[in-house]
C-alpha cells in the first residue's frame, strides 16, 4: 500500500496531538516543542530523496512546522483565535526552521499543501510537481533504474524516466519517480562508484579509477624506476640552425628515493637520448630493476627496442601508461627540479604561464623579450649541457626538509637490500 502522510484535518492515534487555540504569548514555544516532538516521524518522506541527513532533517523540521500550522489553518478563525496574518507574524520568529517573509507566498504554499501534500511541496518547490511524479514509488523501480543505467550507456534521463514508466505499468507498481529524482539519484558521488565502472568498463577504470589508484612505494631502492623526458625552460643560442631552441633532458628516476640513476640530452626525446641515458645507468650502477615504467612516447622505438627486449628477457617487468598520472614521480621530479634548482640559472624563463607555481613562471612579456630576445647573449648548447651537468648534481646532493639528500636516501636504502 501507498504510505500516505498524516492529514491534518484527520485525527491519529499516533499523533494524538491536542492542537489548542492560537496564544500571542505561547505560540512559539508551543510550535517548538512539536517539532522537537514530531520531526522525526516525518523524516521518512525525505530518505529517498536525500542522502545527506542534515538535509533531511531540515526537512523533516519544516514539515512539523507546516504540519501545525495546517492544522490551525483549517480551522475556523473563531476556532483558532486570530487572522492567518497572525501565524505568519509569529512564524518569522521561529529559530527551528525558514518560513517565507512574503505573506502573500505563505498563504499560496499553505494551499499547494492542502491540495497536494506538505512533502511533495518541500521537494518539488513551491511551484508543485504532477502527482505521478510523486516520491511515494516502488523501491524496485529504483533497482530496475540501475541495471538500466548500467547497460546502456548512451541513454539519457528523459529515456530512463520513460523505460521507468514501462516497467511500473507493465508490473502493475504504483507510482514513478520523476526525472529530477533519477538526476539525483545517479549523481550521488557513491552510487557512481558503484554504477560506472560496469556501465563504462575498462575506459572509465583507466582514465579514473586507475589515475587515483596509490601504490606502496618499494622498501628498498632500486626496484621501480620511472623514466621520462622533459624541456628545460632555459633557452640557448642554436648557431648551427641560427635561432633560439631549448634543451630537452631526460632521466631514470629511482621511486624509494627519488634519485637520478641516468640522464641525457638532446635537442629533442628522441631514442639515441633514451638509449644515451640508459649507456650512462649501466656504467654507473650494476644491477636491474624489478620494474620500470614509461609513457607511449615514440622515442621508445628503433635502437631502445633493442635495449628494452633484452632487459624483459633478464626479468625485467616494462609497463606502458597512458596518462602522466602513471608515473607520478618523474614529472614531479621535472616540476621540482625546475622550482628548486633551475630557477637559480641566469636565463629561466619560468615554467611556463600554465604553471600552478606563480614564483616559477614570468608573467612580465618585456622580462621575457629581454632574457631571449637577443640570442647572441644565450649560452651555447655545449655551454647549457656543462651547466645541466652541474644542476643534475646540485639535485642529487640537495638536502630536503633537513632530513636527507636524495643520493644519500638512494645509497642507504640500496644497501639495505
């Protein structure tokens, strides 16, 4: 059966509430006392619509308001001991719930409520809703809402709310949830966790779920490395081409310690600067990582395929990601090392105007045009590469938080495996 809210005008046993006559002094005390008594009774109306439970009790604090002065309204003004007018004076006093200051709207909503009903009023609004829109619905409509939504991806509220409809005549339910609750019901931030992952498959685990999956960062160092290549915001003056270019520097990052195990440079990512790196890593270090992850980037082809193919063949595990957030460590390492370390160089330009940092990026165009305007005045390429070098190991032997550099953290926790 459909669960109806308490009328007014009839009596119940449950709500076996004497409404007295309408007292100047005493009426805003005794309106209080019945919300405190009353408001949770009437928060059923508003579980299925809301999640928050402040929302609901709000809510259900305004039904009991307008549950008791409903009751006055309906009597005559002998019966009730004053004008409407007085109510609605009383009201603006209330401490335990907004009642509108116009009294011509007061009264208008009073009427709606009495046509309708006090929940569908507080839902829908002042304005109503049809009464097939009403809340009072089978809860298995809402179960059937969610294997829909989860088939068919492409499918908009509209058509929810139709197939809804469907489904409740074909079955002989009474009642449909209307297209605002359908809204509301789906974009529920849990729901979502719930719903999306079946409906969207592997697309939404790799550009979501994946992004914000956190791993636990390897005890010892030299397990996990992230590699990745990135522009210097240090321009230099390319004779060879006659114009300004700009490093590119790519590294081998260790995970536990955030140590540069390799680097190289170029003119741009290309594979020799890739390979380059990796020459630098086997000469300096005499073992191999469980794992290195890199990004889909074409400088991983001609002579690295060689590389990679023998280090997969000695047991090394080669992940592919997509998105920079797979590799969390390295391009923090690039906005770090640019931050901490290449702002010191003469010609940093900054990180660029997008950058999240505002002391790491210029915004002044003229302290732009100056710095690189006149190329003549730049470093030379074979200049840049010896002052990369010297940054490279300012980096490494950079004590952070007073606590360690990250050399020192990369040779303590290497020995200790």
């Amino acid at each position: 059966m459909r669960e109806e809210e308490p009328n007014p005008t009839k009596k119940s046993k449950k709500m076996a509430h004497k409404f007295k006559a309408f007292d100047e002094n005493t009426f805003v005390e005794d309106i209080e006392n019945y919300v405190d008594r009353y408001q949770k009774t009437f928060q059923r109306f508003y579980h299925l619509e809301y999640d928050d439970e402040e929302q609901v009790k709000n809510k259900s604090k305004l039904h009991a308001i307008y549950h008791y002065v409903l009751n006055l309204a309906n009597q005559s003004k002998k019966e009730r001991g004053c004008y409407k007018k007085d109510i609605h004076r009383k009201l603006k006093h209330l401490k335990k719930g907004h009642i509108q200051s116009n009294y011509d709207h007061f009264t208008s909503v009073l009427k709606l409520m009495g046509e309708t009903s006090i929940q569908e009023v507080l839902i829908h609004g002042a304005k109503g809703e049809p009464r097939y829109k009403s809340r009072k619905f089978n809860p298995l409509l809402i179960d059937h809402l969610d294997v829909v939504y989860t088939e068919n991806p492409l499918m908009k509220y509209r058509q929810f709310h139709e197939l809804l409809i469907e489904k409740a005549e074909s079955e002989r339910w009474w009642g449909v949830p209307s297209i605002h609750f359908i809204k509301r019901h789906l974009s529920n931030k849990k729901r979502q966790n719930e719903l999306r992952a079946p409906r969207n498959g592997e697309s939404h685990f790799r550009k979501t779920i994946g992004k914000q999956m956190h791993f636990t960062t390897p005890e010892f160092a030299g397990q996990l490395l992230e590699i990745d290549g990135s522009r210097l915001q240090i321009p230099y003056n390319n004779e060879e081409k006659k114009r300004i270019d700009f490093l590119t520097v790519f590294v081998i990052l260790d995970v536990t310690s955030s140590a540069i195990l390799g680097y190289s440079h170029g003119h741009f990512e290309s594979s020799t600067v890739v390979v380059n790196a990796f020459k630098r890593f086997f000469n300096e270090h005499s073992f191999l990582p469980l794992q290195i992850t890199r990004d889909g980037c074409s400088a991983f082809k001609k002579e690295f395929i060689f590389m990679e193919e023998f280090m997969t063949s000695k047991g090394v595990n080669i992940i592919v990601t997509s998105d920079p957030q797979g590799k969390p460590h390295v391009e923090n390492f690039y906005k770090v090392f640019a931050s901490s370390i290449c702002s010191y160089h003469k010609e940093f330009i900054g990180l660029g105007i997008t950058s999240t940092n505002i002391d790491s990026r210029l915004t002044d165009k003229k302290t732009l045009k100056r710095l690189i305007g006149d190329r003549n005045k730049l470093s030379s390429y074979e200049e840049l590469v010896y002052d990369v070098d010297i940054l490279m190991s300012k980096y490494l032997n950079m004590i952070f938080n007073g606590s360690e550099s990250a050399k020192m953290k990369f040779d303590r926790k290497f020995e200790l495996s």
